[in-house]
C-alpha cells in the first residue's frame, strides 16, 4: 500500500485572518489546541514568526515525549504560516532528518476566516514497508496519515473554540 504524504482539514472560524495568524504563528502557543504538542521554545526568544526562525517543539503521545527542532519556512501576517520539522530527540533534538511540514493558511470567508491545516510527510526517502511499520508502532496501528487526519481535525476545533468570542 502506497503511503499517503499529505494530509489537511479546514474549519471556518469567526475572528479575522490577522488575529487567528498571530495566534497560531506563535510556536509557542501551539499546545493550547494540538492534542500533542505541548508548547515550544523559540530559540532566539522572539514572539513575532518570521522566516528562518528556529524553535524546539515539545510534543506528548500517551507516555511517550519527545522534541522536535523546526524551522519557520513561510511567516505572511494573516495568510501563511508554516515550518518544516527536521530534528528530533527525546529530550533535546538531536537526530536530524526530514520529518515533517506543517503549514496553516487563513482565508477570509463569510465574515471570518477558514483555516486550513496541512502536515507533509517529509520521510520521503523511507521505503513504504519501513514507514508503515515505524508509524503503526508510534501510532499505536495507524498511518501517520491517518493519525494526523485525526489530530488536524482535534486541533482546527480547539482553535475555534478558543478563538470565537463567547455569546453573551
């Protein structure tokens, strides 16, 4: 079976493009809507994403942790944010590789914003057969296709939830 490199999801979300971007280009706030992803440290300190900015992601599955070292590859106030995840470790990034890439793009739509979310397999070089026995081994029987079909989704709805104003 051939591995699936791509997968996203979008939600419509009512807040503008602008303020959903600089919510969600702040590595730092990540886990407050990724169902792994615990946070990240920016390594020079910076808030603000721009491209080439560094940072080191924390992330949880069950009781495995681990991190993960990425670079900002696109920072579009408003339209873009994505990084591309090429190092990691256990406690610090240490291994280095093609792992992933992670882009949002925010589009004005019906008075909000639709926000889609894309992972990218970067592990083009692994055969199939390794790739899909590593993957049902970290993902507990699944691709990582199909795993972070369901952790984009997880991901998009908490991001609305946190980023629509309350009804009175």
């Amino acid at each position: 079976m051939a591995r699936t490199f791509t997968v996203s999801d979008s939600i419509v979300i009512d807040a503008d493009p602008s303020t959903i971007y600089a919510q969600v280009s702040n590595p730092a706030l990540m886990g407050r809507w990724s169902p792994e992803n615990r946070g990240a440290a920016v390594r020079d300190g910076r808030e603000q994403a721009y491209v080439g900015m560094v940072f080191d992601g924390y992330n949880k599955r069950g009781a495995l942790r681990w991190t993960t070292r990425c670079t900002v590859t696109a920072a579009d106030p408003g339209e873009r944010f994505a990084f591309r995840v090429h190092a990691i470790g256990k406690r610090r990034p240490v291994m280095p590789g093609r792992i992933a890439t992670w882009e949002y793009r925010f589009e004005a739509f019906d008075g909000g914003t639709r926000v889609t979310e894309t992972w990218t397999d970067d592990r083009r070089s692994w055969p199939d057969f390794l790739a899909h026995a590593f993957d049902k081994a970290a993902t507990r029987g699944h691709t990582f296709a199909d795993f972070q079909r369901r952790n984009i989704r997880t991901t998009l709805r908490n991001l609305k939830t946190a980023m629509e104003p309350t009804a009175a």
